[in-house]
C-alpha cells in the first residue's frame, strides 16, 4: 500500500478512493474518523487519506485525479425529467438519464 494524498474531508476522500476502484486501481481510505479526535492531535494528523494497494499504481492514480479536476463544468438539461444538471457529469442525478448528444 502506498500514501496517494490527504483530503480535506471524508466525503471527498470516499469520492476519490470510488472512482480510483471504478478505474482499476485498488484503494482506500485511512483514517476516516480520526477527525474524532481532532485538537488531541496536530490538524494534519487528523484528515482522512487516500491510499492506493498497489504502489506502482500511485502516479496514473495521480494522474487520473488531476485529469478529473480539470473536467468541464456543463450545465444542461435532461431530457427525461427536465431537471437542470452542473458539473461534468455525463447522468442525470435525479433520474440517471445520460447527458444528450
């Protein structure tokens, strides 16, 4: 296992470890409730990381990272429920209609 990053919160960090699993690349989450004992012990100790299983997966998890922050963000409007969806996402949140062509 290898140390791929801090994340600023929890929901971030189960986000990030999901996607790299959906990719390919084994991962998980350590220290997940250490914020728990924030202020007991240095703030940076206490953020949850995201650590890969395999370290020779540590840089194309990295990369896949940044190519995902660096996504579109689209606004367009779904053609099954009409709800106004933002972001790079290709599927409707609401009703998991794919983005029109």
């Amino acid at each position: 296992m290898k140390r791929l990053l801090q994340a600023p919160n929890l929901a971030l960090a189960t986000l990030w470890a999901d996607q790299l699993t959906a990719a390919g690349i084994g991962s998980t989450v350590q220290r997940a409730f250490a914020s728990g004992i924030a202020g007991q012990i240095p703030p940076d100790q206490a953020l949850p990381e995201v650590w890969v299983d395999d370290a020779d997966d540590r840089d194309r998890a990295l990369a896949l990272l940044e190519s995902w922050r660096r996504l579109p963000h689209r606004v367009w409007a779904c053609s099954q429920c009409h709800e106004i969806v933002e972001g790079p996402f290709e599927q409707c949140w609401n009703c998991g209609a794919d983005m029109p062509a």
